[in-house]
C-alpha cells in the first residue's frame, strides 16, 4: 500500500523523517492532517494551511512530544457555519468514563453538533456508556486509522455523497427504495471516513480494466 505521507515519495524519505524527531510527533502528524482532510472532505470550512502544513513546521509549533489537549481541532460547516465539528485527541491511558466526564465538561457546546474523540488506547465499557447518553453525536477513531487518508489510495474509487435532492432525483428516475440499492455498512470505511448517516447514498465511480468507467451507488445502512 502506498501512503501519502507528508510530500515524501519514496520509504526511505519517510524514514529519514522519523529518524530526525520522534516517532510520536510523526504520529501525530500524520493522523492531525488526515483529519484535515476529512473535515475539507465532509465540507467544513479548512485552512488551506493546515493541508498544506509540514511535519517541520508541525514540530515547530508542536514540538516532537506534542501535548494532545493542544491540538484539538475546532471547524465550522461552509454551508452552515453556526455548526461547528470538535475533534479532541486522547491521551494514552485507557479510556474511562472519568476521563470522558473531564473532555466533556471541557466542551463548549454551543454550535457544536458533532465531536471527534481520536484514541491512542482501549474505552472502557462504563466510559463507552458516558459517550452514549451525550446528546451530541461522538466518532471514534484510532490514531492508527488516520496515519494515512485510505480515499487517496490508487485502489480506492472515487466516492461523491449525494445530497437529499440528488438522492430523490436518483431514487425517482429509476423507482427505487433504500432497500433495493447495493449495501454499504454504516462502519465501513469509507462511511465514517465522511460520516455518514443512515439512508445517504454514494456514488462511486470504478475506472480502468476493461471499461473506461463503471458506476454504481450504494445506500449507508
């Protein structure tokens, strides 16, 4: 598999770049511009900065054994921009429900409709619980899950979310039901890469082999 990591091309450039900083830095990094990306991706309002920023300067501001709690994340959608997204970075301990309490009383809700919390370690089941009862919906991602955008991958087709009137245009023309579209599992990858909610509908387009083109939708269930 081929990441994008940094603006490097080859492994031995990569490695260069652990040898001269931590390989926690690098870490974080690599999982703080993907979900740059993501956040661009799912239309929020992204500094072209932060997507073009370096592991050099990122070290520079961050230092090479960054503090998690500064590098929270905090956007605003483009369409909407009252709606905000937080992401929050864990630190390496286990997950339980104390910890959750302290980030979530850190949190200034308002605006905030949807929070990120970047783990480094297991949750526990009774923190897991605190997570559930929060009226805000909460993602969880790995840090080993963002080390590298899985939509830039050669192998990945191209996904394009349909919007609510792009789906019933679709749906209309050819007199289709959620139920007769191509499945695609609310925890697959690229479904939480973008977020997706139950009934969104994705159109992705195969290319090379033995057409030019093929494509096909699939509905999140």
């Amino acid at each position: 598999m081929e990441s994008q990591a940094g603006s490097h091309g080859n492994g031995s450039c990569i490695t260069a770049d652990m040898e001269q900083g931590s390989i926690e830095s690098y870490r974080y990094y690599l999982s703080r511009r993907t979900l740059f990306q993501m956040l661009s991706d799912r239309g929020y309002n992204v500094p072209h900065s932060e997507l073009t920023r370096s592991l050099s300067d990122f070290r520079a501001s961050f230092g090479h054994n960054p503090d998690p709690s500064r590098l929270r994340i905090c956007l605003p959608l483009i369409s909407s921009p009252s709606k905000k997204i937080l992401v929050v970075f864990c630190g390496t301990d286990e997950i339980r429900k104390a910890v959750i309490r302290v980030i979530f009383q850190q949190i200034n809700r308002e605006g905030l409709h949807r929070l990120i919390l970047v783990l480094q370690s297991k949750m526990n089941s009774h923190a897991r619980k605190v997570v559930d009862e929060y009226p805000i919906k909460v993602e969880f991602f790995q840090i080993t899950e963002l080390l590298i955008n899985i939509t830039k991958h050669v192998s990945v087709p191209k996904h394009e979310i349909l919007s609510a009137q792009e789906k019933r245009k679709l749906v209309n023309k050819y007199k289709l039901e959620d139920k007769q579209f191509p499945i695609m599992q609310k925890d697959d990858a690229i479904a939480r890469y973008y977020g997706l909610e139950k009934g969104q509908v994705v159109k992705i387009t195969y290319k090379g082999g033995m057409t030019d083109s093929l494509v096909t939708y699939r509905c999140v269930s």
